[in-house]
C-alpha cells in the first residue's frame, strides 16, 4: 500500500452531510484531484421542498468546495447532473451565485464525461452549455469515455459504468500512485448495478472505495426492486474487500433513505465496516433529505415559505436564509 503520511482524502459533501453530492478531494505527491464539485437539493420529497435546514448546509458545503477548488489542480465532471458538476448561472438549489463556476473550473484541468457518447439528450445539452462557458477558462480540459491521465507518478484511469437502468452513463475513476491502487470512486453507479464494475475493482483491491449505493427509497416507482436488490448483492460483494484492508465508503443515493444501513447489515455487513463521508470527517451523520418530514413537523417553516422561494429562484441560497433570519 501507499504511505498515508504523502496522502489525503478530504470529503467535501454528500447526504451524509446533508445535501446531494460526491464531492471529495483526493491529495496525492503529484497532484490534486476535486471529484465532481457540485452539491444540489431535492426540489421536491414527500412532497415537500427543501427545508431551511438544508438550505443551511447546502451553504455550508458549497463554502468547502469553493475551498477545496482553489487547492485543486484537476476538477472532474462523471456526468451532467448538478449535484456532480456546477453549471454555469445562478441557482437556489445549488447555491450558486452568477458565474461562480468560474472559480471551480478556471485554471484546472478539467476532466469530463464525453458530450456525445453514451449518454443521453438531456444531458447532452447541458454538457454543451457547461463546455462553452469553461472553453478558455479551464488550463486543458479532457473529454473521456475512457481512459489514462498521468501527472509524475500519479495515474487517474477513467472508465464508464451505467447510472442504475436507464439515466444513461457514468465517468468512474481509479487513481494508482506508483503503481499501486490508491482510490477509486464510483459515482451514481447505484450499487453498482453494473457487474463489471465489480470485477474490476475486486481486481484493483484499492486502499478506498468511495461508491454510490443503490436508490432504496426509489425501489419499484422509478427505479425496479430487481435493480436495487442486485445493486445491494454488488454493494456486499464491495465489502468483502474491506477484509484485504479497504475502506468502503458509502455515499449517496443510498443515504437518501432512512433504513439504509440496516439494509447493509441485514445482508451480512458488520456495522463497523460501514463508513460515510461524515464518520471520515468525525462529524455525525446529517441526512437531512432523508428526514425532511420530520424536519417540516418539527421546525416548520413560515406560512410564506414557498412564495419565498419562487421568490430567490435563480438567486444564491444565502439570500434566502437572510430573508428568513438563519444568515
């Protein structure tokens, strides 16, 4: 294995710190690599918007990505949803002020899924309005399916997985330092679904495996129980790597439902082998999404809540929690 002293691993957001993200930076002798910088909110769950809680913390974490870009010398894109990448205009939801991206992506090497292979319309247009506006700004920027980026003794290989059965593909990533596997991180993979993905990394036996778990709490309405259930069986099979000295580490989709865990231990996972961005950082878990019922009985918010976000659509979240009292 590598030597921790040259190494870091630094989460920056995910559900486990209250919003919608992957976000993590990876610090190697060679360079810095900002995975997917971009956080965002559920506009609607239970029915319910976000809460004034996790407009709150998507304040907060969007504060630390902004830090960790101005550290970073390579900001990778997996896909073009916004909680994995920071679209160029202003967004409550995001928390994002009018070209604020500019101080994520300018002057990086930016790594990308590739705008028009496997991947589907939607995102296609919005990779063509990211890409224009980071043109010029980004120091290179790297359109990939697959493939090797090297920087001294630092590899970053890049491969695509599926996002779950139909929400198109995903970049992944293994990054190997002298040879040997030091992280790979497997955004939106949704277990993985994929068995490949598997297999390759059972191969690799990385140092950490920062992995998007399967959607549980979308289980036969967008997403088939079938699905999720052999995203869980991969899910397991990724822990048995944690007796070859790896630490899994679970993020996403999967946090976004209150059972998760149980679902991990039910299935033969040791509850001391369970770990989140949260216990990485030794903060508590903050689900926040996932407990958005409870926090709108609990802490409701004012009578006017929504008209005042209709109201700060299109605006930086921080205007928003003045308008309520919470900035």
């Amino acid at each position: 294995m590598v030597s921790a002293v040259r190494l870091g691993v630094r989460p920056i957001a995910d559900e486990s710190l209250g919003v919608r993200s992957m976000s993590i930076l990876v610090e190697t002798p060679d360079v810095k690599i900002l995975f997917d910088a971009s956080s965002s909110l559920a506009p609607r769950r239970y029915g319910l918007p976000p809460h004034p809680e996790e407009f709150k913390a998507q304040l907060r974490v969007r504060e630390e990505i902004l830090k960790a870009a101005s550290r970073a010398d390579v900001v990778t894109v997996s896909h073009y949803h916004r909680d994995h990448y920071s679209p160029p205009y202003a967004s409550l939801y995001e928390c994002l002020r009018e070209n604020e991206y500019e101080e994520i992506y300018s002057g990086k090497v930016v790594v990308a899924k590739h705008p028009e292979e496997l991947i589907n319309y939607s995102q296609r247009r919005r990779a063509e309005a990211f890409l224009e506006a980071v043109r010029g700004k980004a120091k290179e920027i790297h359109l990939l399916n697959q493939g090797v980026l090297r920087f001294g003794g630092t590899e970053i290989e890049a491969f695509t997985a599926r996002h779950g059965e139909s929400l198109g593909y995903v970049l992944c990533f293994v990054v190997r330092v002298d040879g040997s596997p030091f992280l790979a991180f497997l955004p939106d993979v949704q277990g993985p679904v994929d068995d490949e993905v598997v297999e390759k990394i059972l191969a690799y036996a990385p140092e950490y495996v920062v992995v998007g778990g399967p959607p549980l709490y979308l289980s036969e309405q967008k997403v088939s129980g079938e699905a999720v259930e052999k995203g869980l069986r991969n899910l397991v099979r990724l822990f048995t790597l944690t007796q070859r000295g790896t630490r899994v580490i679970v993020s996403h989709h999967m946090l976004r439902d209150p059972e998760w865990r149980d679902a991990l231990i039910q299935r033969g996972v040791h509850e001391d082998e369970i770990e989140t961005y949260s216990s990485l950082l030794g903060l508590p878990f903050t689900g926040l999404e996932a407990y958005r019922k409870l926090l709108f009985s609990s802490n409701p918010p004012p009578s006017d809540y929504e008209n005042l976000l209709e109201k700060f659509k299109g605006k930086r979240c921080d205007l928003l929690l003045e308008s309520l009292g919470l900035q």
